[in-house]
C-alpha cells in the first residue's frame, strides 16, 4: 500500500472517451488509502460531450473523493507553495496538455497545476490518451520522455486499423506507475 497516506492530485484534461477508465482508476487510488485532491482543465470542467455532461461528471467527481474540483489557474496555483501534493496523476493526458507541458505553456488549472506542483520536484505520471500520438504529438511525448520527474503511464496504439497515429494508455496501469513514480523509477516497458 505504498499510495497510503499519499496526496494524488488528479488532473482530467481533454480525451474524454477515457474518462470512465479514469474515475474508476481514481476510485482504486481511494481504496489504496490515497487523499485525492481533484483538478480539471477548462474544456473537461465545461464541455458537455458524448461522453457525458459536464455537471454529471463533476458531481461524480467531487462526491468521490470529498473534495471540490480545482479548475482555475487562481485555485491551482497555491499547489506547490503550500505543498498541497506529494505527487500528480495527468489522466487522460491530452495532445494539448502533452503540448503545453513540453513547452512551458500555462494557461489552465492543468497546467498551472503541474508547474507548481513540480516547483517542489515531485513526480508528475501522464496517462497518454492522444489521437496524434505518432504524428503531430510524437515530438512533445518525445521531450517530456526525457524530462525529470515526469513518468508515464505505458500506452501502446488505440486502434492501429481505424486511428493508427493514436495512443492510449493501460488504465489497469495507474496505480502502478504511482507507486513506481513515488520511489523515482518508470514501470517498463513504456510501450505495451
């Protein structure tokens, strides 16, 4: 039970076909013993999709883990400062948000989350869920691969017929890589 006692931020960005996957692997961080503080960016807090409705799925959110939803850069901010994480979970990790991180663009409660939560040097794990994967994001993934204190989730192809540039990552994964993350080391292998 290495998530015991632990403080997961849990940021849900873009992808919003995965987060099902996402809010039952929040739930086994819960069970794990873990306090979950729950952050989403503009578009997953605001966007009503196919996927679900924006209002459902906060409610969901907030119920599970007790806590409200931070998704402001104003809310987000203080992270780092007042050391609010010990380590922060980015799933679904969207192409944009995978695209900001790689370049130092903070202009969301996700990424402003992240860049004060790493002011202290502590993990950040992405959980990949990108149709350009192997195309347009492929270069960013490749920079945040190479970047202290960032971990991923193993991905492989979503659906290599249909959407062949697309990655997705292992949701039976997520508490893995948290736990691997907080001792500094990758599961492997990355790619499944």
């Amino acid at each position: 039970m290495k998530l015991e006692g632990k403080r997961v931020g849990f940021v849900l960005t873009g992808s919003f076909c995965t987060f099902h996957l996402v809010k039952e692997q929040m739930k086994n961080v819960l069970k794990e013993g873990a306090e979950v503080l729950p952050i989403m960016s503009d578009h997953s807090y605001e966007l009503d999709t196919k996927f679900g409705k924006a209002k459902e799925h906060i409610e969901e959110i907030e119920k599970m883990t007790g806590r409200n939803i931070i998704h402001t850069i104003q809310e987000a901010e203080p992270i780092g400062p007042k050391n609010l994480t010990d380590i922060l979970m980015i799933a679904p990790c969207s192409g944009n948000t995978i695209a900001k991180l790689a370049n130092g663009i903070v202009d969301n409660a996700a990424t402003m989350a992240t860049k004060s939560h790493l002011r202290n040097g502590n993990p950040v794990v992405l959980a990949i869920s990108t149709n350009d994967g192997l195309s347009g994001s492929a270069e960013n993934i490749g920079k945040l691969l190479n970047r202290n204190n960032y971990f991923f989730v193993p991905f492989r192809q979503d659906n290599p017929i249909t959407k062949p540039r697309s990655l997705v990552f292992d949701s039976n994964l997520i508490v893995k890589t948290l736990e691997s993350a907080l001792d500094r080391e990758q599961i492997q292998p990355i790619l499944l």
